[in-house]
C-alpha cells in the first residue's frame, strides 16, 4: 500500500511548526503506524505525514515508540531544515567540502574542527544579536 492512499484515513491536527518574523507558522500533521519489511524482516514503525501551507505532502517513517505525542514527532521532522541548514553553512564556510580524507581516523578530526567553528559562530552570532539589537524594524 502507498503512503499517500492512507493520507485520506488519517485525521491530522494544526500544529505550530516555528515562529518565523510573519507570525506563528502552523501546519498540519498526522501519524500512524505502519508495517515495512527491512532487512528480509517485517517490522513496526511509525508514518509522519505532513501537509505544508502549499498543499503538498511529505512523509517521514520514524522508530518512535507507539506512544510518542504527536508534537514531538512532528517537531522531530521539522528539524530536517535546520540539519540540512548547518550541513549546507558547513561545505560553504567552514571547508567541509573540502576534506580528502581516506580513513576514519583523518577524518574524524576534520569533523571535531568544524562542529567546534560551527558552534563558535552560533554563539558569536547570538551574543552579538543580544548586545546589539537591529536598529530599523524589519517589514
């Protein structure tokens, strides 16, 4: 069965997804679970579909126990961006795009160096925006 034939059974809920500078941005989503063979096994998981403001659909599977609130889950998937955000900020900036390494034991260093330049310059960012506020509005 597709995942997009159970989009019609599903009843999903507004949830608010993050607030950008135009207001609170909500969305709708949906889960179940469903059944998927990996490795040659059948096993349980879960399926987050989710409804932008475009009307499109995208849909995630996720190892969450039954249980997991729905929030959470799609707090989880909406955190693709901001993952893809760091990776995209990391080849451009910072040189991971740059790295010729052929074993794990260069490349790991490599990895430690960016992470650590990343997380420097978030919180350089962020220090800066707390002492010196923007002067115009923005609109």
């Amino acid at each position: 069965m597709r995942a997009d034939s159970l989009r019609e059974r599903l009843t999903g809920r507004l949830i608010p997804v993050r607030t950008p500078e135009r207001g609170e941005l909500c969305e709708r989503f949906a889960a179940c679970r469903v059944w998927t063979v990996h490795e040659g096994e059948v096993v349980e998981d879960g399926l987050v579909v989710r409804e932008e403001s475009e009307g499109k659909y995208s849909y995630a599977l996720c190892n969450a126990p039954a249980d997991m609130p729905l929030e959470q889950l799609a707090w989880w998937k909406c955190q693709r961006y901001f993952i893809e955000r760091a990776n995209q900020d990391s080849k451009s900036e910072r040189g991971w795009d740059e790295v010729r390494a052929q074993k794990y034991r260069a490349w790991e260093p490599h990895l430690a160096l960016t992470v650590l330049a990343s997380w420097f310059v978030a919180q350089t960012h962020f220090a800066w925006a707390q002492h010196y506020p923007p002067l115009t509005r923005r609109c």
